[in-house]
C-alpha cells in the first residue's frame, strides 16, 4: 500500500531526496558562488573591452594573461592536488596535526619552485632579442612572468580549503574577489591616466588583485581553527604513511605531468593564435572562451566539492561510497550543463555583441567550444575519480596522449580555418581524455562514472530490499 502513495506524490519525494543529496547541497553553495564570480568575470572582461586603447591590445592583455596562469600552473608542480588528496584524507580522520605538516611541506615546494621558474624564465626573456617581441612586447610578458608565482599560491590556498570543504573560503576568494578588485583597480587607473588603457596597465591590476587575494587567502588558513587531535594506533600510523609529507612530491609529479597536458590544451588556442596569426584573432577566441566557461561552471563545481569525499571514501576502500559519489556528480553535472550551452547557444550573439560589433564573428567559436564543455560533462568525472584513488599515472598516459594530439592539431587546424580551427581541436582531444579516463575507472575500479551509473545502482539496491523482504 505504501509503494502506490509514494507514486502518487513524485514530486515531493524528489525533492526531499535532492535535499538529502550532499552533491547537491555543496554544490549548490559553490556553484552560487562560482556563477556569481564568472559574472564578474564577464562584466570584468566587457569593461576591459571597452576601456583598453583598441583590439590589439586587448589581444596582447588577453595573451599575457594566458601566459601568467600557464606559467603559475606549472609552477605547482601538482602540489595543490596532491595537497587537497593528503589534506582531505586526515581531516577525514580528525588528524589536524598531520594537515598541518602536509600544509607546510606544499608551501616549501612551492617556494622553491616559483623562485627558480620565474626567475629563470625572466632572465631568458631578457637575453632574448627584440624582434622577437614585435607583436607580444617583452614589458607586458614580463609582468605576467613576474606575477605567476601569486597565482601558483592563490591554487594553493584555494586547493587547502577545498580539501577541508570549506567551499566559501576556496571559492569565494578566487571566484569573486579578484574580479571585482581587478575591475575597481583598472578602472582607478583609467580615471588616474585620464585616457584608453593598454595591456601593460592591465596587467599590473592584474597583478594587484592577485596580490590581494593571496592575502585574504593566507588570513583565512592562517585564522582557521584545527580540528582536535586524535590518537591512533601503530597500524593505523602505518596506514597513514601513504598520505605523509614524504609522500608528497612522488603523488604530486605525476599529476604534474597531467597539469601540462591540461594547460597545453586550456592556453594553447590562445597562445598560438597569437603567434601563428595575430593578437585579434588571440582576442576572438579569448572572449569566445570566457563566454563559453559559464557552460563549466557544473563540471568545475562538482569535482571540486567531490574531491575530498573521493580522497576518503578511496582511502577506507569503501566502495559503495565511491560509485554514490560519482554517481551523484555525473547527474550533477550534466543537466545544468545541458541547461547552460542552451542558454549561452540562444543569447551568444548579443552577448558577444556587448564586447563591440568586431566580436560578432566569433560565434561559430563559441558553438564549438560549448558543444565540448557539454562532451566533457556527458561522460562523467572520471579524471578525478582516478587521481583522488590514487591512479594519477593511468590518468597522465591518457592527458599526455591528448596533449600531443592538441598541439599537433592545433599547428595543422589553425592555419587553415583560424580561430575555429583551435575550437575544434578542443573537441578532438576532450574525446580522447574522457574515453580514455572512463576505461581506466571502469577496468581498474569496476566504477561507472557516467549518469547511467545511477539507474545501474538504483536497480541493485531494489533487488537488495526485495531479497530482504
């Protein structure tokens, strides 16, 4: 008799499993928080359009910027992502002590890494000669050089809170507040100078607002309240190895290696637009994208919030928590997703209008780029079920296999169809990394990653109540 009255009201039953669903609940909170900031973002994005002396430059803005997030990136040598599986594991556990030294183990790599990178690469520029520099000038990549190190530690604090799931702090800093300092910095500066910006202004805003959330971000861990110690056993101790400071850089290379894969294919359609054809096109494609990321607000979302349920649901080998997890992702993900490139499809027209009439002509990239977000979300988070279980190595022979195959698609598509040739490689090396990551989760973990996981789950647990009853 219960069965046909709980048929008769699906509507309240499926809300009040949505609220029992915690995907959705931290999801909801974050992805509030990252809509907000890529609203920013946009509106940042449209008064630099607006206020910048003429295309060109914002082209070489838009290049330079590229260049500082793909050299701070690099700089991290992974360490955020192994630092966010390790953090994750012990706050699991009630093991602030152990947070603490993981904590402080990252900063010192991090430290090393950024002096000697941004160093080297500094000096290399200025040794280089002039004509190298006729189209990007070597002042506006040398501040993007210089304040790389700033977005290596602004992913590092962000990937610390995530790890705890405090999802304001990682979110909120990132999302919202270098935007909104980014556009009130350039535009005091506009007013100071009286007259149009060129990318070498903008670029030190830029500069200046990521100096300022570092700092809020350092405030907040540093103001953060451990959670109290626990006392564990000489097995347990042992088991906690896998997740010491030691243990830290031999977790983090491989992911490295899957991060330059990731950044050859996030910044390279930008940067070798603006080599292989000129700073407009680099300007096109560039506003296409940032339109387009609304579509990835999901997908960004959920594998942040899930990272540090994965972590410790692979660390205590539970996996009915793992296949819950990723079950609940995949449909948190996907249908929004679905939602957003409907949306973004029907309005990017005049939204790429409010950039200037020049911006028209990149619609058929924004197509593109969209019907990839939606590719990426339709097969799952099966990247990072395998690098918070620990498999970053199958993960990095599958990214750097789709890492060749952009580059090499990129050289090959861009001469000859532009701006809509480094889109389309786009979707060419997304469908390589997702099918190549879903093999792994389904062959090496028996998980299935995709939305069909959850009707393949439902069905189980149906057997499993009738056998009972």
């Amino acid at each position: 008799m219960d069965k046909p009255g709980k048929q008769r009201q699906p509507l309240p039953q499926l809300l009040a499993k949505v609220r029992k669903n915690r995907v959705f609940r931290a999801g909801s909170i974050a992805g509030a928080i990252k809509a907000l900031g890529l609203l920013s973002a946009f509106a940042l994005q449209l008064l630099l359009a607006r206020i910048v002396i003429n295309p060109e430059q914002y082209g070489i803005y838009a290049w330079s910027q590229n260049l500082l997030f793909l050299l701070g990136t690099l700089m991290t040598l992974g360490i955020p992502v192994a630092v966010s599986r390790f953090v994750a594991v012990h706050t699991s556990r009630g093991d602030g002590a152990s947070v603490a030294a993981v904590a402080r183990s990252g900063a010192r790599w991090l430290v090393l890494s950024t002096l000697l990178v941004s160093g080297t690469v500094a000096l290399v520029i200025i040794a280089m000669p002039a004509e190298v520099f006729e189209k990007l000038p070597r002042e506006t990549t040398l501040i993007a050089v210089a304040s790389a190190p700033l977005a290596t530690f602004s992913l590092f604090y962000q990937a610390l809170a995530r790890a705890r799931s405090r999802l304001v702090t990682a979110f909120l800093p990132l999302q919202v507040l270098r935007p909104l300092s980014f556009a009130a910095l350039a535009f005091t500066v506009l007013v100071a100078l009286g007259e149009p910006l060129a990318a070498p202004e903008i670029m030190l805003a830029l500069c200046m607002s990521l100096a300022l959330v570092v700092f809020v971000q350092i405030v907040y861990a540093t103001s953060a309240k451990p959670r109290r110690a626990v006392t564990r056993s000489a097995a347990e101790a042992t088991a906690d190895n896998t997740f010491s400071p030691e243990r830290l850089l031999g977790n983090a290379l491989p992911i490295f290696g899957v991060r330059l894969s990731d950044l050859a294919m996030k910044h390279g359609g930008v940067l070798a637009l603006g080599v292989l054809v000129d700073p407009r096109a680099a300007a096109a494609y560039f506003v296409a994208e940032r339109l387009a990321q609304l579509a990835s607000v999901p997908q960004t979302v959920i594998a942040s919030v899930v990272q540090p349920w994965l972590a410790s649901a692979s660390a205590e080998g539970d996996q009915d928590a793992l296949q819950r997890t990723v079950s609940q992702a995949g449909h948190a993900t996907l249908w929004p997703s679905l939602v957003a490139v409907i949306g973004l499809l029907l309005t990017g027209p005049m939204l790429l209008g409010l950039f200037g009439p020049g911006y028209l002509e990149a619609f058929p990239i924004l197509a593109v780029l969209l019907t990839n977000h939606l590719l990426a979300a339709t097969l799952g988070p099966a990247q990072q079920v395998l690098i918070m279980s620990g498999l970053q190595s199958a993960v990095l022979k599958t990214t750097s296999l789709a890492g060749v195959i952009h580059l090499v698609s990129l050289f090959l598509l861009i001469p000859w169809l532009g701006a809509l040739g480094a889109a389309l490689t786009g979707i060419i090396s997304t469908m390589v990394i997702s099918t190549g990551c879903l093999f792994h989760v389904r062959s090496r973990l028996g998980l299935n990653p995709t939305i069909l996981s959850k009707s393949v789950t439902s069905e189980k647990r149906s057997q499993k109540h009738d056998e009972s009853e």
